[in-house]
C-alpha cells in the first residue's frame, strides 16, 4: 500500500469524528443557535461510551447511552438560549468548561483501560480488487459509514425537504416563520437537541476508532476544530466532508512525517491542523470580505415573539 493510500485512509479515520461534530454545528447553527460546546460534548461522549462500554460490554448500550446523555446536554443548552434567552455563546463556552470538568472525573477510574473491542467494519469483499478504492472502502467501520450516509442525508433534508425550508426559515428569520405558522422554538430544540446528539457520537468515535481508550483531554481541542469547520464549510453538509477529510489528512500528516524520519519537533506537527484551521478562516475571511457569508442571518439572536424588527 502506497503512502497516498495510506494517508487517505488515516484521513478518513482522524476526520469522521471532525465530520459528526461538524454536521451537528450545522444543525444548531442553520436553527440560529450558537454552538460553542462541541469540545466538552465531545468529551462526554466519549466518557460515557467508554464507561458503558467497559461496564456492560456491549457496543450498542454505550452508543445509545451516549446519545442519550449528550441529548439531555443539548436539551439544557436548548433551554438557556431559547426558553431562557441567555447568551448564546456563554452557554456554549460554560457547556464546554462542565463537559471537560465532568468527563474528567468520570474518566479517572478507566483512565488507561482498553475498551473490550473495537468499532465493527463493514466489510465489502466485492470492493477488495478495486484499486485505491478496494483499500480505503472495503473495510470502514459503522460510524464511517454512517457519517458518510448522513452528510447525503442532511444535504437532501436542509435543500430538498420542507424541514429543511423551516429550518432555514428560522435561522434566517425567526419572526417571519412564526408569522407563518412554523414552530420556531419546537425547531430550535429540536436541531439543537440533535444536533448535540451528533457530536456526543463523534467523542464515541474517536475512543472506538481513532482511540481505543480513554484519556483526559482525548479530544485534544477537535471540538474547536469542528466550530471552524462549521464555518470554513460555509453551513453545508457536503462541503463539511471535505473540510472535515481534509483536516483529518493534516492531522495524519504530522505522524507520518515522523514515519519518515523528520527532524521537525513532534509538538511543532502536531500543531498543522490548528494553524491551518486559523490561515483558512482568515484567508476566506479576506476573500469573501465583500460577498455574503452564507452565516444564517439570526444566527446568535434570541428570538421573542411579538418582537417587531
């Protein structure tokens, strides 16, 4: 297997946690809600699958428990920013600060132990003589699948489906779909509800897949990425696929330089992924400076109804 081939496959497996959060970012902010808490979600993600998974040892408990805990986390943020119309961004910073503290202390007792197995694959034989391809599709594990099936999905839903057209309505203007009857609080939680729910599972990836085992601070600032991304991709799911593989693919980067025998600081490559993150923001930040940004127009605003604009 060649070095391409190999970094596509590295790509893939460091940038379907990114992609999950990402997509989720999507969600919460095409419902206009600021969503800043990616890091600690993902980190009680991961917590709560490795402490299930190594307690009960089944896969699909532990997934569905995490689903469940990060629900009850975007139910809480949904609750602040629509209900209570507290600001959107300390909500998001404050639910980052209590994921990281509390996965944390979660996460002592298990810190180190190797989960009792890893992430099943799909395997496609038929694949498997297809050059390139054969390498980097046959074997993917579930959630690669899924987050691939999802990002067709959520482009269909946000484009394509009425959903998706109140979605956008109330992102773009609350006041004017409340006018015409849509729900807009009933949308906000529930995109933001799911939208957690997505990146509580890409923390589950990362220790199932990228991984194996817990450790503090595991995500290692991915939630942040994930924030930019939600950016860099301009709020569309498919962009979001390859922003997010790309990302991943610098992210590998760094450790198969070291492969090679680079003489470059291991700290310095691991650093590509950041710095990259911040030129490409400011970059399309200059570019765009005079275009519209595609920022749904409500986006951090609470919403009050029979407010007149």
């Amino acid at each position: 297997m060649d070095f391409t081939t190999q970094l596509l496959i590295a790509a893939i497996s460091a940038g379907t946690p990114l992609l999950l959060a990402t997509l989720g970012g999507i969600l919460n902010e095409r419902a206009g809600i600021i969503q800043l808490g990616a890091e600690g979600l993902m980190l009680m993600g991961a917590v709560t699958t490795c402490i299930v998974y190594i307690r009960t040892g089944n896969l699909a408990v532990a997934l569905l428990a995490t689903v469940a805990v990060t629900a009850v986390l975007g139910l809480l943020h949904s609750f602040l920013c629509v209900t209570l119309r507290a600001n959107q961004t300390m909500s998001g910073l404050a639910m980052t600060l209590f994921g990281s503290g509390l996965s944390a202390y979660l996460g002592k007792p298990i810190s180190g132990i190797p989960l009792p197995g890893p992430l099943p694959k799909l395997h496609l034989g038929w694949l498997e003589p297809v050059p390139v391809i054969g390498n980097i599709f046959a074997n993917m594990d579930y959630l690669t699948w899924f987050s691939l099936v999802l990002v067709l999905v959520l482009h269909l839903l946000i484009h394509r489906t009425s959903w998706g057209l109140h979605l956008r309505a109330v992102g773009d203007s609350p006041a004017t779909a409340d006018v015409m009857g849509i729900r807009v609080q009933l949308i906000r939680y529930s995109y933001v509800i799911v939208g957690a729910m997505l990146i509580g599972l890409a923390g589950a990836d990362m220790v199932l897949a990228y991984a194996p085992t817990w450790n503090e601070g595991l995500t290692a600032g991915r939630g942040w990425i994930a924030v930019g991304l939600v950016i860099f991709a301009r709020w569309n799911p498919l962009r979001a696929l390859f922003c997010a593989y790309f990302f991943g693919a610098l992210d590998s980067l760094g450790f198969r330089i070291q492969l090679l025998g680079s003489v470059v600081p291991s700290y310095f490559l691991k650093m590509i992924p950041y710095l990259v993150t911040i030129l490409v923001l400011m970059y399309l930040g200059y570019r765009n400076r005079n275009k519209p940004s595609g920022t749904p127009e409500a986006l951090g605003v609470p919403y009050i109804r029979e407010q007149r604009f």
